[in-house]
C-alpha cells in the first residue's frame, strides 16, 4: 500500500458507519497541496473534520451517526510537522467513542 499525505476532501469510512465522509479542513494550517488544506492529526473533531457516517450500526435499529471523537489520529508522519502537529497519512486511523474505528479510504490527492 502507497503511503500517501491527506488533504481536504479526502474520504473516510467508520467500520460501524453506513456511509463514507469527508474530511474537513476548514482551516489552513499554512500547507495546501493540489489546492486544498494538508491535514494534520489534530484534524479529528467530530462534526467539524469528520462528519456524520450517516447511521451508527452500534445498535439496533442503526440511530443517526454523530462522530464522538477524543483523540488524535494515530500514525501521523513522524518526520514532516505543520504547525507542530503531524501530518495526516492515508494509514492513520481514530477511534470514534461510539466504538468504531475510522479509517481514509482516500487522500484526496491524485493517487
């Protein structure tokens, strides 16, 4: 698997999730590549950065997706920071403290 820096728009799925997302970078964070926002891993804040997944499968029937995040994401690129934070990869991933785990399925750059 191509390891990959993460930009807006990039798309992201939720194993409990019915639907996939995009990232949101409302801001920049003085990087842009291919015209967008480079994301860090401080870009994890529900219903800013990640948005719905449309319906949460943690019970049933499946309730509206509303992303509970509490951490970072994990795996940002040890060696390339913007504004102290590390950049977003196409391998890292974030627990959502509804249970499942959020993955980018896509970077948004042209792979």
């Amino acid at each position: 698997m191509a390891i990959y820096k993460v930009k807006e728009g990039a798309t992201l799925s939720c194993t409990l999730g019915t639907a996939t997302s995009e990232l949101k970078v409302p801001q920049s964070h003085g990087a842009r590549m291919q015209g967008k926002n480079q994301a860090t891993i401080a870009d994890h804040v529900g219903n800013v950065n990640i948005m719905s997944f449309s319906m949460c499968t943690r019970v049933y029937p499946p309730v509206a997706c509303t992303p509970s995040i509490a951490l970072k994401w994990i795996n940002g690129k040890k060696d390339f920071k913007i504004r102290d934070e590390l950049a977003l990869l196409n391998i890292c991933i974030v627990p959502c403290m509804h249970g499942g785990i959020i993955k980018i399925q896509q970077s948004g750059q042209s792979e």
